[in-house]
C-alpha cells in the first residue's frame, strides 16, 4: 500500500491563491543550501537539472547560489532573490534537525510563526507505526507549515516541500535536498502548478556541435555583436567531446521564437558551418553509427600511442566490429597498412588508424581512413600534449573519419582513391 504525503490546504494554496494580477513567472534564482555543499563534500546536480527545466521553459536563470546551514545568509539569500525575480526554487534544509533552517528562513521572511500541520503530523506518523517503530518527535519539524505555505507532497521521504507565494505574485519553492525525492516533486507537481500560473514564454533552442576549431577560434568569428545579443542569445561552450554553439531565442514583437532562432542559425553557420558535425546532444558514437547505417557498412579502429581515446569516444558505435589500441606509434605509412589490416582481419568494410606524436608543447596527428571506395590520409596538430593531446587526437580522429563516410555517402561514384595530405 501507498502512503501518499497529503496536501495542505491553506488561504495561499495553489489554485485558491491571488497573485498579482498579469505577473508571469520570467526569471528564477536557484539556492542550494546545506554546508555540505559549501564544504565540497557533497555534489550539486538539483541546480543543473532544475536550470535545464526552467530554461527550456523560457523562464531565464539568472543566479544560482551554494548556502551552508546558517539561518541569516538563507533568509538574506531568499528575500534578496525574491526582490530580483518571479522564482525562487531551493533545495535542501529541509530535515529534522536544528541545522536544517529553509523553512525557518522563510517564517522569518514572511514575518510568520510555523506549526504543525495535523494532516502532515498524521502522515508523518502513520510513516512509522506501519514499520512498527516509535516515532522520533525531531521529526514533527518536517511537519511544519506557516500561513503563507501549503505543503508539496513527498512520495519518497519525510520531507514535505513548501510553495509560498508571495503578496506580489513571486513565488518561492521549497524542495528536499536528496534528488530521489526532489526529481519527482519537481517534475510530477511543481512544474504543473507553474505552469498554471504562467510559467515561461515560448522558447526555441538549438544547439551546433562543432569539431577542428576551438571555443576562442569560434567566438571570435561569431563576433560580439552576435555573442551579445539578449534575443536571440548566442553562447559557445567547450564540451570535453565538442565546442557547442547554443541558440536560443523567445517571441518578440511580430517575429516567432523559430524565426528568430533560424536567423542567428543562419548567421552562424555563414562562419561556422564547416565545423558543424551534429546538433542537440548527438555524441560521436552517434553520428558515426548513423553514417555507417546509411551506408550498410561496418567499421574496425586501431590506435597507437593515444591509450584508447577513439576507441572511448566510439564506445557506444554498434556498427563497429573491433577496436585495437597499442602503444607505439608507427609512420604514415604502416598506418595505411594497419587500417587495411584491422578491417581486413574484423571483416569491416572500413578500416580507421590513428597514431600520434609529440611536436613541441603539441601533439601531432595522423589518421588513415580506409573504405570501399578509396583511401583517405590526413594529418592535424592537435593543441597541447600528455592526456590532453590524446584526447583531442581522437576527438580529429572521429572527425576526419565522419567527414569521409559522409562524402562518401553523398559521392558514391568519387573514384577509386579518396587520398589526401592536410597539415
């Protein structure tokens, strides 16, 4: 049987409430608190989550603070919040014990005295007798509430959450820290209830993955002028597997958020086009399995000297039949033969090498792409040395190995060799 936390009904509860006429819920801030987190012995990934949530709403994140177990700086923190924005969402402070203050530093922030909510109390004890255990009256606190709060149900703990509203229309969240119980508090009631109450705006994102370039390369051809603009915004992120440029734009005016979107896109590739290789969240395994699948062939790797950084990013490829790592780096040549060789041997139709070798503070490449159609070899210096350099070599591994698929995908009758030299 299903013990469901009950819902506290109170004059400010969702749906009975009067909010400020017209105000829609824009801008949000984010408090993580708990001095675990401040400490570093505990990760946050709630804020992250909630961020993305919220974001692809169209509500803009505006801050997003660590806070430890100190009452002042938690209702300094939701009160100056408050003032800045619609939303507030915190996790966190929300257990039995005196160090746990979220729900205090919101009675203090309302100017209101907490008590016990007897639906809460019941269900609160219920939660023990049904385990035959006595009921540790610490955790009466988790069924507090004030005037201005009604209670967010919690399936998976003892923790109740709170939505206040505000006498301006704000509103602040309160969630458990644990994400067990905060993930579905927040996906399977709250965004509910903000949406009713006008949450976000439409909102349209996209995302560019680019590889052979890196994020300071890219933002300096993007240019100020475009990486400045509020609407739509254009932001570049260097990912460990890619550099990202992110649209995202709202409606403005007479021009749809697509529109919108479409010609800061167009703007981008007009400079960055050529560095596209995927969109949203494809990884490498992805795009190459895809370009193998519409091609009907398989693929074989072998790597020397780059302890597997292909063969990692290929990990998840169902089209690749085997991946073969050593440590010493042959020449150019014999990488031609080792690409004919692993895919001889795999019985795959391609067959792709990649050595590398130190060239100052960098590290060279060389790879040799192998397929029915002709052979391919090129050469890049990858930025840096020692495991960076390993990685970014089979970051242009996976890159020049895409790009011949792809042409060869698009120029079936190429002729019999696909060979070239690029330094």
């Amino acid at each position: 049987m299903r013990y469901a936390c009950p819902v506290s009904v109170s004059p400010s509860a969702p749906g009975t409430i009067r909010p400020a006429a017209g105000r829609r819920l824009l801008t949000a801030e984010l408090l993580s608190i708990g001095s675990e987190l401040t400490v570093g012995d505990t990760r946050d990934t709630n804020a992250g989550d909630i961020a993305r949530g919220l974001t692809a709403r169209g509500v803009r994140v505006a801050r997003i603070q660590a806070l430890p177990d100190d009452l002042d700086a938690v209702t300094d923190a939701f009160r100056t919040a408050l003032a800045r924005v619609d939303l507030v969402v915190s996790t966190g402070g929300l257990g039995p014990t005196p160090d746990d203050l979220t729900r205090e530093a919101l009675a203090a922030l309302c100017a209101e005295t907490p008590a016990i909510d007897p639906r809460l109390e019941a269900w609160l004890r219920d939660l023990w007798a049904r385990r035959g255990l006595a009921f540790p009256e610490l955790n009466l606190k988790q069924a507090w509430l004030i005037p201005s709060a009604s209670a967010i149900p919690n399936d998976n703990g003892t923790a109740p959450g709170w939505w206040v509203d505000r006498p301006d229309g704000g509103i602040a969240v309160a969630l458990p820290g644990p994400p067990r119980e905060m993930r579905p508090m927040w996906d399977g009631w709250v965004l509910e209830r903000l949406a009713s109450r006008g949450l976000g705006r439409n909102v349209e994102e996209r995302t560019l993955r680019l590889a052979g370039i890196g994020e300071s390369q890219a933002a300096t051809l993007l240019g100020a002028e475009l990486l400045s603009a509020s609407n739509p915004t254009v932001a570049t992120y260097a990912r460990a597997d890619a550099v990202d440029v992110r649209i995202a734009a709202v409606d403005e005016g007479d021009r749809t958020a697509r529109e919108l979107a479409e010609a800061a896109e167009r703007a981008v590739l007009a400079v960055l086009g050529t560095h596209v290789w995927a969109r949203g969240t494809t990884t490498w395994a992805e795009a190459i399995d895809d370009a193998l699948n519409e091609l009907g062939w398989t693929l074989a790797t072998a790597e020397a000297g780059t302890d597997g950084a292909l063969a990692t990013l290929l990990a998840a490829a169902g089209r690749r039949r085997r991946a073969e790592v050593v440590h010493e780096a042959p020449g150019l040549g014999e990488l031609m033969a080792a690409a004919a060789s692993v895919a001889q041997r795999s019985g795959a139709d391609v067959g792709c090498a990649v050595g590398i070798r130190s060239r100052g503070a960098d590290t060279a490449v060389s790879v040799t792409v192998v397929t029915p159609r002709g052979e391919h070899q090129e050469r890049r210096l990858a930025f840096l040395g020692g495991d960076q350099g390993r990685l970014r070599a089979g970051l242009a591994a996976a890159d020049i190995l895409l790009r011949q698929l792809r042409r060869a995908a698009t120029e079936p009758q190429a002729g019999a060799s696909l060979r070239g030299t690029r330094r």
